[in-house]
C-alpha cells in the first residue's frame, strides 16, 4: 500500500507527461501526413500544368515552324510586286513592319491597297512569332510581345524560356530536315509565347484551396488525435483509480487495528511498574513505533484523499492565520529547547485565511518539524508571517544541514529523502514535504524552498488571504 501510495503522484504526473507526448504524436503524425500528401498534390498539379503549357508551345511551335516556308514566301513577295506596295507600314527608312498572318494572306482577297488592321487574336495571352535568318521579326500572328533575345547557342531542338511571367519556346527552322548529331541550315526562327498570368492566377486559387483543406485537416485532426489518446489511456487511467481507491481504503481501515494497538501499549505503560525492567524498553519501542506508524498512515490519508478528490471545502472556515502560527510554536518550543535551538516567531500583519484549520496546521506543522529535525544544536529557526497582497506569506527559515542544489527539484516528491538526509535522521518517512506541497497546491498557493548545503533551508508558502 505504501509502495501504491508513492506511486500514484509519479503515476499523476508521467500519465500527464504521457497525454501530452501521445497527443502531440498523433497530432503530428497524423496532420503531417495530411499536410505532406496535400502538398505533393499540389506541387504534382503546378508541375503538370506548367509541363503542359510547355508541351502545348513546343506542339504550336513545331507546327509553325512546317509553315515557315510559305510565310516567308508570301513575304517576299510583298516586297518585290509593286502591286503591294504600300499594303503594309514600313518605317522611316522603308523597311518593313512585322504584320500579323491575317494581313499576310489578305491580299489575296482585296484587288487594292487597304488599311491594314490588327488581328482580332492580338488580346489571347499566347502569340506566335516568326523571325527571318537573321532574327528580323517578320510575321506575327496572336499577341505580339516584346522582341525576344535569343540565346548564342541554340539547339536544335529548341529551348524553353521563363521569365518575366512569361514562357518562349524559341525553335530554329532548317532548310531540311536535321538527322541526329548534324548542322543543317538556318533559314529563320520560330517563337512562341505564352503569358503565365492566368495560370499563376489559377495555381494561386489552388494554393489557397489547399491551403484551407490544411486547416481544415489540422482541426480534424487535432479532435482524431484527443479521442485516440483518451482511448489508449483509458486502461491505464482505470488501473490508476483503482490503486487510488485501494489507498484510499487501505489507509482509512489500518487506522482502526492501529489505534487499538496505541491503546493497549497506553495501558500497558500505565502499569509499567508491574511489569519486569527487561520489559520496559520493548514497550517503549512498541509505543515509539505505533506513533511513527499513526503519522504516517495519517499523512498517506490526506495524499489518498487528495488524490481522489475528496477534500470537503464545506467545512472551510475563516481562522486567523496569527493565531495558529503562534500556537504551534508555543507547542514545538520544548523540543526547540532540549536542542538549544532559537525558536523566534515574527507576525508583521494579521492575516485571515480560509480553509480548514487542520490541515492548514499539517502544512506549517510538518515544515516546522523538519525545520527542528534538521538544525543542529544551539542553531535557530525563524518563522514569519505577513501579508502579500492577496496572500499570505509564511518564511520557515533555518540554520540546518541545508539541501544540496541537486537535489532541490526532488525534495517534494513522495517517499524521497536525500542521503545525508537519511545519516541525519533514519526514521523520516520522506511524506512531510509531499503533504506540504500537496495541500498548498490544493488551497491554491505555492511552496518554494531556498537552500545552500550546510547552511541552512527557507521555506516560503503563499496562501490566498481573505
């Protein structure tokens, strides 16, 4: 039972450490997977839409490099029969103007010279364009863009341009067809172009759907994550209550064999001159055990209650916190004295709490005796009371043996004591500072200790004021 009651406060505390690690798993995990599949997705969209932009200006180009030959041949033809004459623009220095193919074939429809007029493609965000051999623009048919630079070495093949929201897919026409590995003749260009506007506009809306779908997993997620860590712990936290519920009742029912031992050996010593002096010690020691087996079946029932929530606040009353500090000292003062300790109690205000009295009293009690447990002779302790606030502030300070600052974090914990701890007095039970922290935690306040080896502890306990 003893071992079941030490543990159900590691259990408390690595259950919770456990709830959060399996919930962060699984939160992680699960919306990872979520995430990552949504993202491949999206990236596996945005790269087939641009391949297949790229694949559609490779096809257009392609076609529009079979067709060069005519195109340049009509054009031709514009400059050398004075019959067209004037049919396009020509600059300042009478060269020609790059016209659309829809101008180009137009002269075959129109006996005379008419006004050249755009084509009706020139607002589609793709456009195509032809270039002579010596990278003139010439024709152009679509949206016409800004004169391309081509690069210095260009294949054969043709190459995809990116820039500026824009993609060209720049195609070098041969007089013949070109067998792998060979040169052939450059007879003119070919560039396609397409704006990327509308798609960019097309993959930011997809961006922003999934980017929402990962939102809305992430809040799936976070209720799949909470009821899969509830229904694998749900053995776990049974098996907790039910070894809280054994201490529980373990501790209530030792205290009724418990007291009838304490009674008999009270009647025992009463007659002790009856009795042979051999006898005497072990009566003696009977007695000291059953008082160390009552203060701890005593402490184990308030960390048992506790633990099951059982502490009754209807029973909390307002007390004068002064007065129960005072009394106290007045009751631990003899034993201060056997050890020529300084016993000094300072009340700076008078505070009122609320709560109930005695185990307010099993706080401070088991501070104050580990406090005179611990200081060596002729040393001193000093207690002192006043109000912070909303609360109010008990320092237990003495000149003891001190806590080494390793093992600072651990003094609380159930049925720990440090080494030196156990040289100085083998009997502790290692659950005063428990219960301390414990019903401290209860009331709503904090406990924190001060400490330098060998030269002495400071606790602080903070309880809310009325």
């Amino acid at each position: 039972m003893v071992l079941a009651i030490g543990l159900i406060q590691t259990f408390n505390r690595q259950l919770s450490h456990l709830r959060n690690r399996l919930f962060l798993i699984y939160f992680l995990l699960i919306n990872g997977i979520l995430s990552i599949s949504s993202l491949a997705i999206y990236s596996l969209i945005v790269a087939q839409r641009y391949d297949q932009l790229n694949t559609n200006l490779r096809e257009v180009g392609t076609w529009s490099a079979n067709v060069f030959s005519i195109l340049e041949h009509e054009y031709q033809e514009l400059k050398k029969q004075p019959e067209y004459k004037k049919y396009v623009p020509m600059d300042e220095s009478g060269v020609l103007q790059p016209i659309t193919v829809s101008q180009l074939m137009g002269k075959y429809y129109f006996s005379s010279v008419y006004e050249v007029i755009e084509s009706p493609l020139i607002n589609l965000s793709q456009g195509i364009q032809w270039y002579d051999k010596d990278r003139n623009l010439i024709i152009y048919e679509g949206k016409r863009f800004h004169k391309v630079s081509f690069p210095n070495d260009l294949p054969t093949s043709g190459i995809i341009i990116e820039a500026d929201q824009y993609h060209r897919f720049l195609l070098p026409v041969h007089a013949t067809p070109i067998q792998s590995g060979q040169q052939g003749k450059i007879i003119g260009y070919v560039c396609v172009v397409e704006s990327t506007a509308e798609l960019e506009k097309e993959i930011n809306y997809l961006k922003y759907i999934f980017l929402l779908n990962i939102l809305f997993n992430s809040t799936l997620t976070l209720f799949a994550a909470s009821w899969l860590t509830h229904q694998n712990l749900r053995p776990v936290v049974l098996s907790l209550n039910q070894i809280k519920q054994f201490t529980a009742d373990a501790s209530h029912q030792l205290r009724h064999p418990l007291t009838a031992i304490q009674a008999s050996v009270s009647l025992l010593e009463v007659y002790l001159n009856n009795f042979d002096p051999s006898c005497l010690n072990k009566i003696k020691i009977i007695s000291s055990a059953c008082q160390q087996m009552s203060t701890l079946i005593n402490k184990l029932l308030i960390l048992a209650r506790i633990d099951n929530e059982k502490l009754d606040q209807s029973q909390w009353v307002e007390f004068d916190l002064d007065e129960l500090l005072d009394s106290l000292i007045e009751l631990h003062r003899d034993r201060a004295e056997k050890k020529e300790i300084d016993l000094s109690y300072q009340c700076q205000n008078i505070t009122h709490i609320r709560g109930n009295s005695q185990q307010i009293y099993e706080i401070f009690s088991n501070l104050l005796d580990n406090a005179l447990q611990y200081t060596p002779d002729r040393g001193a302790i000093t207690v002192c009371l006043r109000k912070q606030g909303a609360f109010a502030v008990v320092e237990i300070q003495d000149t003891g043996i001190g806590i080494a600052s390793q093992d600072l974090p651990r003094i609380f914990d159930r049925f720990w004591r440090s080494s030196e701890a156990r040289l100085h007095y083998a009997e502790g039970s290692g659950l005063g500072l428990a219960v301390v922290k414990t019903l401290v935690n209860h009331y709503g306040g904090t406990v924190n200790v001060y400490s330098q080896q060998h030269r002495g502890t400071t606790f602080v306990v903070k309880l809310p004021a009325v």
